[in-house]
C-alpha cells in the first residue's frame, strides 16, 4: 500500500530564511512524486515532480525537491521564504506512469 506522510502539520519561517516542508513515502515499487500548493481561496496549483533521473528537481516560484530513495523522502525547500508563500502544500505520490501532473494521491496538507 502507498503512504504519504507530512509530519510538519504547521510551520513558521520568517522572511528570507530558508524553509523546509518535509514528505516521507512508504511504497516499494517504483513511484513518480509531486508538490502541490493551494493559496487561500485558490484551487490546488502544481509545483513540481519527480519522475526519474536526477534526484534534485526545481519547481516554479524558487521551490525545489530532492527525492532521497534510501530515506524515502522528498522534501520541498526553498532558499528564501517570502510572505507570499502562505498556503497549504500538499505531497502526491503515484505508483504508476502519470500521462499529467493531475491524478495523483492527496494525503494531509501542511501549511506555511
């Protein structure tokens, strides 16, 4: 079975410090990974994914991810939080080749 987990429920970082949105996955086989954001009374927006090669992967807005096979993560950073990063993210796993972004598992959100 697919799990995604994201155990910072909520964060705060201040302005120009970096952040940091954990996503720790169990499955065994091959997977394809991706971050969402939702901003206040917007639909879900795509960041970014990972779906093979290298492991580091830039999203839009400065977001980027680095998928860690070994520890079974993906956590979402940024170099320079900026006020308008306030939303919930949400982590997505998918288990088989995805033709879009859409489509994929929604677990718990986690807001800036």
């Amino acid at each position: 079975a697919q799990l995604v987990t994201q155990p910072d429920g909520h964060i705060n970082v201040s302005e120009g410090n970096r952040l940091e949105l954990r996503c720790n996955y169990s499955y065994g086989g091959s997977i394809y990974l991706f971050w969402y954001v939702q901003y206040p009374s917007q639909g879900l927006q795509f960041l970014l994914k990972y779906l093979s090669g290298p492991t580091r992967v830039k999203g839009i807005k400065g977001f980027e991810a680095e998928f860690k096979n070994n520890e079974n993560s993906f956590h979402l950073m940024k170099a320079s939080a900026h006020w308008s990063d306030s939303a919930k993210y949400f982590c997505a796993l998918c288990d088989t080749v995805p033709e879009s972004a859409g489509g994929a598992e929604q677990k718990p959100s986690q807001t800036l």
